[in-house]
C-alpha cells in the first residue's frame, strides 16, 4: 500500500484537525526512521494509521476489547487509551495490514510496552513531538529526539505521568512499565 493509498483510508477516518495531525505524525516518523535506522515505510505506515480508531464510538470500543480479549484492565482507564489497541485490530480487519511491527506500533501509541521495538519508540516519539503540538515540555522532547530517541520517550513519558498525576488520574500500568524499563536499560548501560 503506498502513501497515497493509505492516507485516503484514514482521511475518512479523521477530522481535519487529526488528519493534519496525521500527516505531522507521518512526517516526522519517517524522519525518525532515517535517523535511527528503522524501515522508513514501516515508520510511514504505522503512523499514517496510528489514529484510525479514534473517533469510534466508545461503545463499538468497548465491545471489540471485550470480543478479543484484549486487556479488560483498559476498560478501568481513560478511553484515550482504547482507540490504539482496536485500532491496531481494525487496521488488520478493515484494511488488511498485517504486519505485526506495525500493529504492535499502532497498538502501543498512547501506552508504550515494557519491550518496545525502535518502530514503537519512533510512533509513540513522533505522536508526541509532531509539529503541530504546542503544549510545555514539548520543545525539550523534539531537542532529545534529535540525539537519543530513547532519552526522548522518557521525557515524554515523565510529562505524561506528571500530567496523570496532577489531574489525579490513574497511570495505566504499561506506562509504569515502559519508564521503567527506559530507566533501567539506560542505568544497565
């Protein structure tokens, strides 16, 4: 499926507003793909659908995470969550990806994993920093970006856990997990 292609898919999926967001997400994925290595196309694809889910009805969410046993503990948390793992199902199921690297990407967008791939550090980082987004801390992330991708999604993460915490929100636990094992990686090397 080529750029074109797939960008047509999501508009549809989208309102404006995201589908810019998309296109800032896409940009900057395949930028990060070409400076840390990682398959460029994978980059492009997993970002141009890492939104498709969004405005899904929370309902029809809700269903297909109980449907295909996926985590129950999601339906405990903010549904901001939910649209990255249907998403990544309905990114198969309607549009006939099926590379697991680029689900895995689209599926772990808004929590992160404890093991993440570089393909699922580059989507989460670009979501995070595309240009678009205006919010504090944000500048700091784009500057770590550039040099240690790694570095970056730890920041990113330390904002959105300070963010939780401030508005008294709970912190799913993949976040935990993923910071944590940022963290202890770059104490192990």
């Amino acid at each position: 499926m080529n750029r074109h292609e797939a960008l047509e898919i999501v508009k549809k999926q989208l309102t404006e507003h995201r589908y810019e967001h998309t296109i800032g997400v896409m940009e900057t994925a395949i930028e990060l793909a070409r400076r840390y290595g990682e398959d460029e196309k994978k980059a492009e694809l997993a970002a141009i659908f890492h939104d498709y889910a969004k405005f899904r009805p929370k309902e029809e969410m809700k269903q297909i995470i109980l449907e295909q046993n996926m985590p129950k503990d999601l339906l405990s948390y903010h549904s901001e969550l939910w649209h990255a793992p249907v998403g990544a199902y309905l990114v198969r199921t309607e549009v006939g990806i099926e590379d697991e690297e680029i689900l895995n990407a689209i599926r772990y967008h808004t929590s992160g994993r404890a093991e993440m791939t570089l393909l699922d550090k580059i989507v989460y980082v670009a979501d995070y920093i595309e240009p678009g987004r205006i919010f504090s801390g944000v500048d700091e992330v784009r500057e770590l970006a550039l040099k240690d991708l790694d570095q970056a999604l730890i920041r990113a993460l330390q904002n959105t856990i300070q963010f939780l915490l401030k508005k008294n929100q709970p912190i799913y636990p993949d976040t935990i997990y993923t910071y944590n094992a940022l963290i202890i990686n770059k104490k192990g090397e």
